[in-house]
C-alpha cells in the first residue's frame, strides 16, 4: 500500500469517526445514556483521536521531515496516537466521575514516556534481562538491521 493510499484511506476512517462521535455528542445526554451511550462516546472519540494523530504524524514525519523509511514512522506515529487517545481517554473518564486533578496528567505522560522510552531500546537491551540467550540477541538485531535497512552485510545477513 502506498503512503498515499494509507493517509487517504486513514483520513476517510477518521472523518467517520469524528462524524460517529458528533452524533453520539448531539443525540445523547451524558445523564440518561447508560453504560452503552458512555462507552460509544468513549470508544468513538478513542478511534477519532488516534486516527487523527496517527495521519499527522504521519505526514509530518515523511513528508515534512522527509524519514527514509515510512512503515516505521507510521508505526511509531500509530503508537503515539495510542499514548495520546489512552491519555485523554482516561483523563475525560476520571474527569466524569470527579476524581480527575492536575497530577493525573504529570503521571500519565509520565508512563507513557516510559512505555515510549521502552521502545527507542535496541533490541538487545530490551531483551537482555528477559532471560534471552545471546545469540537469539544477535539474531534478533540482525532480523531489525535487515528489515530497517542499517548496518546489516555480509555473512551476517546470509544466515538468517
């Protein structure tokens, strides 16, 4: 799939979402929803929110930064619209039942970070306290500098 399709067809997905979550807003009271009425509006504004940020940071990273390989900026713009849409999620739903305050935030983005920071680790040191034996270790840093297209030649390649 082309870059192009992906954000048209992302766009179009999230465009619903945000028209699902518009109805659901005009055509509901929060008071007489229900359990039903509240998950829709959650779930609806979830999607809308992690469509909308994953399409821009799309677009900002590969065409605005211009980043060499796409299917990787689209996961981590993917990922970070999951961090972004938990994170509001959660706050809006604390927020309803009256116990959301100003430190939430601090410590969502917080876990968050660590979530992100987790997955900026080579693969190497993200497995090294998992009980991975070294040279599944190494072959799994080959396997990531084979498919991102980095530091990976020779012999080192030709066995995996």
């Amino acid at each position: 799939m082309s870059i192009a399709s992906f954000c048209s067809l992302m766009g179009l997905g999230t465009l619903f979402a945000w028209i699902s979550w518009a109805i659901i807003v005009i055509n509901t009271s929060p008071k007489d929803a229900g359990f039903a009425g509240l998950f829709m509006f959650y779930v609806t504004l979830g999607v809308a929110l992690i469509g909308t940020i994953t399409l821009l940071g799309t677009i900002l990273r590969i065409y605005l930064l211009k980043r060499p390989v796409p299917g990787r900026e689209i996961w981590t713009a993917f990922r970070h619209g999951i961090f972004f849409a938990v994170v509001a999620i959660v706050s809006l739903s604390l927020s309803r039942s009256g116990t959301f305050q100003p430190w939430h935030i601090i410590i969502f983005i917080a876990v968050a970070t660590l979530i992100e920071y987790f997955f900026l680790q080579p693969c190497a040191i993200r497995y090294a306290g998992c009980g991975m034996r070294k040279e599944y270790v190494g072959v799994v840093r080959r396997m990531r500098n084979r498919e991102w297209g980095v530091g990976c030649r020779g012999a080192a390649c030709r066995d995996l």
